[in-house]
C-alpha cells in the first residue's frame, strides 16, 4: 500500500525486461509491517512501480512492490513522522 507525494512526475523511465529482471533478482524486498500499513512513496515512484513492477522504498524505508489498496490501512506511524517533519 503506497499513498504518494508530491507532484513532479518524472518522463518514462523505459528499462528493458532482461535489465529489470536483473535488478529484482538482487533486490531483498523486506518482510514485515508493509502488509499492515500504507506508506508514504513519491507519486511518480508509485507510477513507476505500476508500469515496470518495480519496487518502491516509503519514507521509513520499507521496501516493496504496492499492489493493495491504501485506503484499507492505517498510515504507518514512521511514514507519517517524517512526512510531517518534511513539511515545516
């Protein structure tokens, strides 16, 4: 579950199956609470996600492909303490 920020949505970035493919087989995606929070990701590292599958890393650090809805769950509690701080 990704609610995103932010508004500067990046042009395609465009990587190549087999590149991918590569990337995820080295990437550790984390266990853990992303199943029972939503977490604060850049909008266009949500977008970027949807189209490639790539993962995406919240504000707290979590790591992981989004692919439940955000309004089922509570923000996750880290997520929100940086968010907050980042907008003072």
């Amino acid at each position: 579950m990704a609610i995103g920020f932010g508004s500067d949505v990046q042009g395609g970035t465009g990587l190549l199956d087999r590149e991918l493919e590569e990337l995820l087989k080295d990437e550790q995606l984390e266990d853990g609470d992303h199943e029972r929070f939503s977490h604060y990701v850049p909008k266009d590292k949500i977008v970027e996600s949807a189209v490639t599958g790539k993962p995406v890393r919240a504000l707290c650090g979590k790591k992981w492909t989004p692919n439940r809805d955000p309004e089922k769950f509570p923000v996750c509690p880290d997520c929100k303490k940086i968010y907050e701080k980042m907008r003072k």
